[in-house]
C-alpha cells in the first residue's frame, strides 16, 4: 500500500521531483560522476547537482525515502539511491483512476 497523501507532500518540492527525474536516467544526469553499481547513484553526486548543502538535500531524500518513492542503499560509508519504480508506477495508476 502507498501513502499516497505522502507521495503528494514529497512532489510538491521542485528540487524533489527533479532529483526523481535525475535519477530516471542517472547515466546522462551525472556523466562522469556515475558509475552504475546496480545500487544507484551516491548521495554525494545528487547533492554536488543541485548545489545545495549536505543537510539540505538529505532532508529532501529522507522524504523521498519515507514517501518509498527512492530505495536508499548503504555500503559502507557510502549511501546509493535509486527510484522505486513499483509505487511510482502505482501512484500514477491510482492517480489516473482517481483524478
């Protein structure tokens, strides 16, 4: 089941939906700083896009994440982060349903 009240606070943030549009095709978002692990992308290449602080943009992931719309990986010292297409695809299907 997703939240889906959740998923619409966490779309509502510019800087949020274009790091879900990123991360839709991370090898043309982050060339060079990107090398496909089948984990994701590390936190530090999203942050060092968009400019921001380190702070700022984990505030914006740990909503990404507890809205399930990025699955977040640890390795280590590194964090990797990638889309979760399954509640994406089932937000958009409940979306057009219901709208």
């Amino acid at each position: 089941m997703i939240d889906t009240d959740l998923i619409h606070k966490a779309l509502a943030n510019p800087l949020r939906r274009d790091i879900l549009a990123w991360l839709k095709v991370p090898a043309e978002a982050f060339p060079g700083r990107f090398v496909d692990l089948g984990r994701g992308v590390p936190v530090h290449a999203i942050q060092a896009r968009s400019g921001l602080s380190q702070s700022t943009v984990s505030v914006h992931v740990a909503l990404l994440v507890e809205a399930r719309l990025l699955v977040s990986t640890r390795v280590g010292q590194w964090i990797f982060l990638a889309r979760n297409e399954e509640v994406i695809r089932s937000f958009a299907e409940q979306l057009s349903l219901h709208l």
